[in-house]
C-alpha cells in the first residue's frame, strides 16, 4: 500500500513542478494585459513598467523550467503567446498612444512593423531552436526590444522631457530600429552563455554589486542605458567584426610584401 501512495505523491509532485514554469508565463502574460490597458487610459508610466516586470516574469519562466527540466513544447509554445502580447503589442500600444499617434497613418505603419517584425522574431527562433548557436540570439530578442521602449518611456518622463516637436520623430525612429533590428541576422549574446575564467568571481562580483547600486541610486538612466546598450551592442560587435578582418588582411599583406633595401645597400 506504501508504494503505490509514494508513486502518487511523486507524480503530483512532479506535475505540480511542471506547472510552476506556466505561472510565471501567466504573470508575463497578466503584465501585458495591464499595460496594454495602462497605455489605453493614459497611464503611460504605469505601463512601461509592467512591461518591466513582465520582463523578470519572463526570465524566471525560462531559469525555472530549466532549472526543474520541465521544458514542454506547450510551455515554449504559451511562453511565445504570452510574449507577443507583453513584449509586442504592448510596447507597440504604449508607443502609440504616447508619442506615434502625432504621426498619423506613418506611426500605425511603424507600430506595425514593430510588431509584425517580433511575432516573427519569435516565430524564427521556435523554428530553430536548438540547432543554432547556442552562444547567441539571432536577432534582437523581442522582450530586449521591448524593454528598450518602455525604458525610454520611464527616462523621458523623469529625465529628458522632450518636447511634442522631438519626441514622436525620436520614438518613431527608436521603434523603426528596433523593428529592424529584431528581424535581422546581427547576433547578440545570451547571457547564460557569458562563461568567467577562474579566478574573476570576485571581480565579476563587485561589478554586479555596482551595476545594482547603480540601479538603485538611477534606475531611470540605469535601465536605459542597459537595454539600449545591449541593443547596440550586437551592431557594434558586427562593425568590429567587419574591421577587424581588413586590419587583419592589411597587415598580412605588409608583412608578405618584400621590404625595400635603403640606397647604400641597394648599389652593393
């Protein structure tokens, strides 16, 4: 009788573990709702920042399934959903009403495109997923994007304040980047894969330790510059890449080249 009465408790137990990865898909999804109606009412700043937290529950969807190896195609699935909603629709409502809608047809066109080019995002990474590198995204991952107009949102109201005149052309050019960027074939890192050599703990340590008083102390400049910097980081890595090689090539030739004999030794 014992036996069988432990197999059922492991069982639920295993179940119950396979459902924890989905709560935290569903708060993802719940913050995406909110903000998309934070953004409908007005309530700008109330909606970048569930667009924010959305993004923690996202993160620990994907820590916790891995971590408990529950991984499912219906969780990748779901996660999927759930993110165009919070890191598609919502952005791109927040976008809107906030600064695009003094664009007309041209912001709904760039909306748009901002979403239409992460629902592809995600739809190219489910493809090939698992037979890419593993090191790097392809692409500006979409929650990424996402993050980087809701930032801009929380710093333009407590720091930059730009005017009617500048903001909708900024946000329209932000959002039309960034919608290229989820799209292209630019590579960025992924976090886990970031491998520290023995020995670098503490520094690495400290410098998260900083990064979090940073944060704290100016979470309205701090968060920017991260999601921004982490946007940009890919382009920049792709021009380094591209300059690199041609450094390489041209002191490969100088160095194949013969190297000319000054005068005196040349009548010799």
């Amino acid at each position: 009788m014992r036996q069988p009465i432990r197999q059922n408790l492991r069982i639920r137990r295993r179940q119950a573990i396979y459902v924890i990865p989905s709560l935290f898909t569903t708060g993802n999804l719940f913050c995406g709702l909110f903000a998309i109606i934070a953004a409908f009412n007005g309530n700008y700043l109330k909606a970048a920042i569930a667009i924010l937290v959305a993004l923690i529950f996202d993160v620990l969807d994907g820590q916790t399934a891995r971590l408990t190896k529950t991984s499912s195609q219906f969780g990748i699935e779901y996660d999927s959903l759930a993110d165009v909603v919070s890191f598609g629709l919502a952005p791109a409502m927040l976008a809107y009403a906030w600064a695009l809608h003094a664009h007309g047809v041209l912001g709904l066109a760039v909306v748009f495109a901002f979403v239409g080019c992460g629902a592809l995002r995600l739809a190219r990474y489910n493809v090939h997923a698992g037979t890419g590198d593993n090191r790097y995204f392809t692409g500006l991952p979409i929650p990424g994007a996402a993050s980087v107009v809701a930032s801009l949102m929380i710093f333009d109201h407590h720091i930059l304040q730009l005017g009617q005149t500048v903001k909708p052309v900024a946000v329209l050019v932000v959002t039309f980047v960034l919608a290229f960027l989820m799209v292209s074939t630019i590579k960025y890192h992924k976090f886990p894969s970031l491998r520290f050599h023995a020995g670098e703990g503490f520094l690495y340590l400290v410098w998260g330790v900083l990064g979090i008083m940073l944060i704290a102390a100016m979470p309205e400049i701090a968060l920017f510059a991260l999601f921004a910097g982490y946007a940009a980081s890919g382009v920049v890595m792709l021009l380094f890449g591209l300059v690199r090689p041609a450094s390489r090539r041209a002191a490969l030739q100088n160095s194949l080249s013969p190297t000319p004999l000054p005068p005196g030794e040349r009548e010799k």
